[in-house]
C-alpha cells in the first residue's frame, strides 16, 4: 500500500509540474509588478513583510494592553491583577523580541544570499 502512496504521490508531482510550464503570470491586474526574473520570490518576500509588520504591530500592541493592566491593578501587591500583568508583560515581550529577532534574521539571510552584504 505504501508503494502505491509513493507512485500515486509522484505521479501527481510529474503531472503538476509539467502542467506549471504552461502557467503565464497575468499582467494588468492592479496587482504590483514582479522585480527581476524571479516574480515568485518577490511575492513571497512581500507576503513575509506583510506578515511580521501584522505580527509585530499586534506584539506591540499587547505590550501596550498590559502596560494599562499594570496600571490599572493600582500596584496593589496582593491584587491577582497584578501577577496577571506582569506574567501577559514577560509574555509580550517575549513577543516583541521573537518577532523582531524574526525579521532580522530573515532579512539578513535574503541579503547574504543576494550578496548584498
């Protein structure tokens, strides 16, 4: 049966990447026109900063919310308030950095890559 699997799945890649040869990329759709040779790679760039900004500004935004939870616990030290602001601060900071550590390192690859650097 997994001989079968293993046939079936290279049969469809066979078929799909014969079939992708024949795919012409649109022009006139409103859509930004692709840099260089390599549209896809410029999409999936594009897509990447797109996503960390998104991912990044809700990070940020976190750190705001439970900034005002601090606020708004009074500094009340037996308040669960408090603990609750504190552990969602460590959480949002941990956020922040993991995002923007994200974005650097995936920028600094694509650069080296490009040899830009």
């Amino acid at each position: 049966m997994k001989l079968f699997y293993s046939f079936f799945l290279f049969f469809i890649a066979s078929i799909s990447t014969v079939q992708a040869e024949r795919i012409t990329i649109p022009s006139g759709t409103g859509l930004p026109e692709p840099v260089g040779d390599k549209p896809i790679i410029f999409l999936l760039t594009q897509f990447v900063t797109w996503l960390l900004t998104i991912f990044l500004i809700l990070a940020v935004l976190a750190f705001v919310i439970t900034g005002l939870m601090y606020l708004f616990s009074m500094g009340d030290a037996r308040s669960q308030n408090l603990e609750n602001a504190k552990q969602y601060f460590k959480y949002a900071i941990i956020a922040v950095v993991t995002v923007g550590s994200s974005y650097v390192i995936i920028f600094s690859i694509d650069w080296l890559l490009r040899g830009v650097l």
